[in-house]
C-alpha cells in the first residue's frame, strides 16, 4: 500500500532509488532487528547495524554459527562482514563472507553518546505512538453520557 504520494511505486524507479542510494540512505536501509532482551531493555526494534556489534546470524547457510562481532559495515554492497565466517577459495586464499543485515539479529550494542540519543529518540517515538493507539476509540464513559439528557 502507497502511503505517500510524492514516492513512486514503480518498481524500476524503486530499484533506481535503493540502488543508486547515497551512503546516509543505506545506513538506515541497512538495519537489524534486536534480540528478544535488548528490546525489552531499550524499548526499540531495529537499528542501523555498526563495526563493533555483536549478532546472531539467524537465516541463510550460516543461521547456526555462534554470536560474533561485525567486523566491517561496506554500505556500497549492502552487507556486513562477520567474525569467523569465511570461506576458503579455490586457491587456498580465505575470505570473509558476505551477510546482509537483515539476516541477523543484534545481541550486544557498541553503545556511544551519538547510538544512546538514538535509542532515546527512538523509544520515545515508540511510546508517542503508543499513546495514540487509543484515539478513535469510544470509550464507556462516553456511551453512559449520552442517556444523561
């Protein structure tokens, strides 16, 4: 469903759009979900991924590996590098295997002054839209008021 008016739903000027995207763009496409206890901790879902995170691979050939540090973040390919996960090629050469954000979940945060302002802005977002949840709604009160004439 098309939300805003001024964004084309055409799927090659999409295309367009996500491949040819500057790198500030691609930093906030490149997010990963929290685990279970850091969202209950810090209130937020997703963050843009960085170099010193620790993840969980959770989908793709490498889903059962263990948890392991973001070793680099390369935004023109849309993907991150992982600790421990290489493959060895043909030549006897070992590189590091290219994983895409979306395929893994954060368990530990590199937190910094910038990434706590983050999650505050963020969590007190979620709770703004939290509150407005209820609008609409009739409450009993208001049903029991109008029989008062």
């Amino acid at each position: 469903m098309k939300f805003n008016a001024a964004v084309s739903g055409a799927r090659r000027k999409c295309r367009k759009a996500h491949f040819s995207a500057p790198s500030h763009v691609r930093r906030k496409i490149m997010t990963a979900s929290l685990s279970k206890d850091l969202r209950a901790k810090f209130g937020v879902r997703s963050l843009p991924i960085r170099r010193d995170d620790e993840v969980q691979i959770v989908r793709g050939k490498y889903a059962k590996e263990a948890v392991a540090k973001v070793t680099s973040v390369y935004r023109r390919r849309y993907c991150i590098y992982v600790d421990r996960i290489i493959k060895e090629k043909t030549n006897g050469a070992q590189v590091p295997v290219p994983i895409h954000p979306s395929n893994v979940h954060i368990t530990k945060l590199k937190l910094d002054k910038d990434r706590k302002d983050l999650l505050e802005r963020k969590k007190l977002g979620r709770q703004g839209a939290d509150k407005d949840k209820g609008k609409g709604k009739i409450k009993q009160s208001d049903v029991t008021m109008q029989d008062v004439d």
